[in-house]
C-alpha cells in the first residue's frame, strides 16, 4: 500500500496535496482497495464552496456507494472530468491520474488538523 509522504490525509480516507493555496484532492490507496472497482464518481458542482468534513460528491463501487468529504474548506476549482470517463483510474493510480477535484483554500490552518503519511498508515493498521 501507497502513504506518499508529501500530502496530508483524513480519517474518512481523502489525501490533499497542496501548492500554493491550491489543494489537489482524491481518495487514498487504502480507501479504493476497502471501495473495490470504481465504476462512478459523482461530483456533481464544479464551483461549490464547501466546509472542511463538508460532503462534495458520491464515489460508487461495485460494492457500495461513499460520500466523498472536503479534507479543508474551499471552493471548487476543478473537478478531473477523465475520471468520469475512466472511473478505473482512482483504483489503478487514486494518487495520480485518479485525482478528484482541485479547490482553492480558504483557510491553510485548516491543514494542521490533518494527519501526515506516518499517521495515518497507524489509523488504517499498516
């Protein structure tokens, strides 16, 4: 399994790497291996604001459906339209190809609150 050291990660399982105030966002190697094959993403407001632990969209799996939670507070800037297309990607590279959305932050301290790589690999047994 896959903690890449330079992002930050959240209980619920989505990492955030940022540069600058911009916030790369995706759902983390053990969450797409506990989800199964990916088959949508839901993320359906490309300019929403959304509150840290606010829900911005659904990732569904041949098993089941997640909500998928803002790491930090911020707007939508981006959502990765190619996962759409290619829902696959978030099993095969959820560091990668399969990011979801990039949010412009509102609030960098927000960051503090999150787990680093060490952290979380204690939070999810590895």
């Amino acid at each position: 399994m896959n903690f890449p050291a330079d992002l930050k990660y959240t209980k619920d399982h989505e990492w955030i790497r940022v540069e600058g105030s911009i916030g790369t966002i995706g759902v983390t190697d053990h969450a797409q291996g506990e989800l199964g094959d990916v088959v949508y993403v839901d993320i359906p407001d490309a300019s929403a604001t959304v509150a840290s632990g606010g829900t911005f969209g659904t990732i569904e799996a041949v098993k089941t459906v997640a909500d998928l939670y803002a790491p930090v507070s911020g707007t939508i800037t981006e959502v990765n339209g190619d996962v759409n297309n290619a829902p696959e990607s978030v099993n095969k590279d959820p560091y990668g190809a399969g990011w979801l959305v990039k949010m412009n932050l509102s609030d960098l301290s927000e960051l503090d609150g999150l787990m680093d790589a060490e952290a979380y690999k204690a939070l999810v047994g590895q």
